[in-house]
C-alpha cells in the first residue's frame, strides 16, 4: 500500500507560506486598525512612505496622508481620539504624486 500523503515538513512549510501571505497582506487592507505608532513605523519603515498631509478632522481625529515618491504608492489613515492611539487604514493606492503648496507660484 502506498502512501499518498505529502510529507509533514511540506505541509509545515505550506502552512508558514500562506500564513505569511495572509498576514503581510492584511496590514494594508481597508478599515483595519493598529496602534499608531506601529503602523507609522511600519509605513516608514518597510514601504519607506513619508507623511506628505496631516490635519485635524472635525470629530478630532488626525488624518494622514504617507507616500513613497519613488514608487507612488500611498496611504490614508486616521489616529482616533483615544487612549491608547488606534489609526485605522482609510484607503491606499499605488499610483500618487504630490502638488504644489498652496500660494507657490500663484
């Protein structure tokens, strides 16, 4: 009789890989929320984006915008008015620039 079964250390490797895929890219899905300053880390730091907009919203939470000038991808999230500082994943692209100050060459 044979057997047909993959062999264990596969399956753990398999296991691992769709693992890592799921949770790498859930960080950047929509209306996903993180402290704060793990999600700022993480943008700077693995997809080295830089805060090019930061305002305050109406209902107190901050909105910020990060890109990566050399890649154009980008993203939006708001730090909630809370203890301790959640930001939550608004919207993300891959494709942006950033305009002109306002009052430069007007």
């Amino acid at each position: 009789m044979t057997n047909n079964r993959p062999p264990f250390a596969m399956m753990v490797l398999l296991a691992l890989v769709v693992i890592i895929w799921f949770s790498s890219s859930a960080f950047a899905q929509v209306n996903q929320c993180y402290p704060a300053q793990q999600l700022m880390d993480r943008l700077h730091d693995t997809f080295n984006e830089k805060a090019v907009f930061k305002g305050i919203g109406r209902l107190g939470h901050v909105t910020v915008i990060t890109l990566d000038k050399d890649t154009e991808r980008w993203t939006a999230y708001v730090i909630r008015p809370e203890l301790p500082p959640m930001a939550c994943i608004v919207d993300f692209g891959s494709s942006g620039s950033t305009e002109e100050k306002l009052g430069v060459g007007s």
